[in-house]
C-alpha cells in the first residue's frame, strides 16, 4: 500500500513488522558484518519507515531505528564512553532532494546559514575516533551506538596510515572515516575463498570485520586505511571553517582525503556530483555517495542535531550498481 493511502490501523500493524526487519539487518551488518540484503534494500525499506512515522507522528517509538544510530556495542571488545556523540547522517537520493533540503536549511529562520558548503566522497567505511595526548595516539574506538563504542586502540596502531604521533603536541579527539582499499579487499576475498572461509559482501564489512578484531595481529594483515575528515573540538585550534579542519588535519599527519571542494550554488554542487559519479570505479577505495557540509563551523554548532543526525551535513548517495555483488552471487550458490 502506498504511504499515502495508508491508514491509521494499517500503519500500526506494519510498523513493528518494518522495524523489526531493519533491526535484523541491522544486527546482520553493524554486529556480525555479513549482510543479507543489499544497501539499496535496506535504504528503501528505512524510507518507507520514515514516510509512515512521518504521516502519522503518534506512533513513532523510542526503539525505531529511525530514533537511534545504528551499530551495537555487543561484542567482546572493550567498551568507549564517546562524550561527544558519534551521530549518523541523513541521506537523500537525487540532487533535487539535495537542493531542497538546502533551499529549507537557508531559509531556516533561527539561524543564519551561508550557503557555503564543503562537499566531501563519502568513503565507505565505518566511522572512527582517534584521541591524542600530548600529541600521542592513546584511544581508538568504533561509533557503536553512537554513545558507546568499541575499544579499538590497540588494533588502530597497527593501521600504517595513522599517526602515533602527531606534529604538535595536542590533546584531542580526531574522527574519520577507516575503510579497506579495493585492492586490499579482491586480495583479502581471495585468499578467504582459497581457504574455504565466508568473503565479505563489500569493502565497507570488510573493514568493519577486519577493525573489531579481539586480535590485533589480524587487524594487522588486513591493509586498512583512515580518511580523517572532523575535529569535534574545533574551537580550541581557532577553526573557522570545514576546509580550514581538513587542512589542519593534514598538517598534523593525519591522511586527508584531497577530493574536497567549496561550492556555493546548485550548479557546482551538480558538477561534483556529476564528477565523481563518473569516477567512482577509477578511485582505489569505495565511495557510497558524496556529503555536504554547511563550511562555516560555529553556523554547524548553531544548527545542531536530531537525535540521530546533525542538521549541518547530509548524504547524497549514488543509485545503486547494476552489476551483481557477491551478496547475491552467494544467495545464488548457496
Ligand atoms: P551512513 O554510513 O550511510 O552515513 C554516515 C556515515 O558516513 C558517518 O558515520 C561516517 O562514518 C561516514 N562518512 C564517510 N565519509 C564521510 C565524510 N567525508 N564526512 C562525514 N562522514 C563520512 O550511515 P549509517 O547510519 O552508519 O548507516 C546507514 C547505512 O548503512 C546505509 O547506507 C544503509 O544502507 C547501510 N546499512 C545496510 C544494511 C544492510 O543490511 N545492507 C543494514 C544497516 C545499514
């Protein structure tokens, strides 16, 4: 039934049966990083889950993944009290969503938004805090539920692209994106299907597999890398603006993705989109779609968060890909 002509009684008998089902695939994908199904599905469905809490807002609840960050904190590994929340994103499918929704943020009356944006590749990846004392490495962790992550320090120093010491002696908290370069993850599939093991669906589980490792020697052999991309603490370096955190962050020897870019209308912001979607399948890592950040720092303070997501940045992601995956060449053998 269409959202649109679904009634009160309905939606109320279809909505535990789609919460529960996202729930599923949730554990599948954040907990044990072997989906069944693929993103796309998985975006449909939590969409149609927003169109319904939307239409009839008495029957959202607190357990909806609509209402949490996904990812769970239920494996062996240590656990990370994350004081600044480690949030998700809200996505839209079509540039012309995209325009809409900054159409809405400008016009926003309480605050005063430039409509500058830094826009990013969204990597694919699983998000990661780094924390530095005095300059040194000292915590690693996962988002997990957004509260509380996964204690992942000692798997991080194995990881070459990130620094164990930074080139200023600061005391703060980094994050990005950790993923698994394309090449890494064909050798590691590989060599798991030459030794009778499960493969990974995608890059993104394999990276999220081969960092919530309780043996760090394993994490070790897997080739991951960091894109970092956010300072949460911006102010205490006098920060300004995205692209300013970016570079700074390259500057302290941190790997920086270089593919950024400030734009200031739709028409540049449509030819990046355009940009990389053709060259998505040349880059040497996966990306999921491109994010767009409000640039000015203070004015993404000023618009804050929903439960789930920050008002300041959103996903464009990319139509999914026509050819088959091994998700469903498994389906397809098993
Ligand atoms: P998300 O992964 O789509 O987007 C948010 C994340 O993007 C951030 O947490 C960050 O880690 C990452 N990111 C990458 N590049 C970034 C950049 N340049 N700047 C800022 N952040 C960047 O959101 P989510 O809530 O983690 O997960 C939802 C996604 O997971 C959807 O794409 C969904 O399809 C997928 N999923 C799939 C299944 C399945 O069964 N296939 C199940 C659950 C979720």
């Amino acid at each position: 039934v269409p959202v649109s002509d679904l009634s009160h009684d309905q939606a109320q008998v279809e909505l535990p049966t789609l919460r529960a089902q996202l729930i599923q695939w949730g554990k599948e994908y954040y907990e044990q990083d072997q989906p069944t199904v693929e993103d796309y599905v998985y975006d449909r469905t939590y969409q149609r889950l927003v169109e319904i809490e939307g239409k009839f807002p008495d029957l959202v609840s607190p357990d909806s993944p609509t209402q949490r960050v996904g990812g769970q904190t239920e494996s062996q590994l240590g656990k990370v009290n994350h004081a600044i929340p480690m949030l998700s994103m809200g996505d839209v499918f079509s540039p012309a969503e995209l325009f809409e929704f900054n159409q809405r943020q400008q016009a926003s009356t309480e605050v005063d938004v430039e409509a500058e944006y830094n826009l990013e590749l969204k990597i694919d990846g699983l998000s990661l805090s780094l924390v530095y004392e005095n300059g040194h490495l000292v915590q690693g962790s996962t988002r997990g539920n957004g509260q509380i992550g996964e204690d992942v320090t000692a798997n991080v120093k194995t990881i070459k692209d990130i620094p164990l010491e930074l080139s200023e002696p600061l005391s703060m908290e980094f994050r990005g994106e950790c993923y698994m370069p394309k090449a890494a993850f064909a050798q590691l599939n590989a060599e798991r299907e030459a030794n009778g093991e499960p493969v990974f669906a995608n890059p993104r589980n394999a990276a999220a597999g081969s960092l919530r490792q309780l043996d760090p020697k394993i994490t070790a052999k897997r080739q991951l890398a960091v894109f970092m991309y956010y300072i949460p603490e911006y102010q205490q370096l006098g920060l300004q603006t995205q692209t300013q955190a970016l570079e700074k962050m390259a500057a302290l020897g941190f790997p920086v993705n270089p593919n950024y870019r400030v734009v200031q209308n739709d028409e540049e912001i449509q030819a990046y989109i355009d940009e990389y979607t053709a060259q998505r399948d040349q880059l040497p890592y996966g990306i999921d779609g491109i994010v767009e950040k409000v640039n000015d720092l203070d004015t993404q303070v000023a618009l804050g968060n929903t439960v789930k997501v920050p008002r300041w940045e959103i996903a464009y992601k990319f139509p999914p890909e026509e050819e088959p995956t091994v998700v469903r060449e498994i389906e397809w053998t098993v």
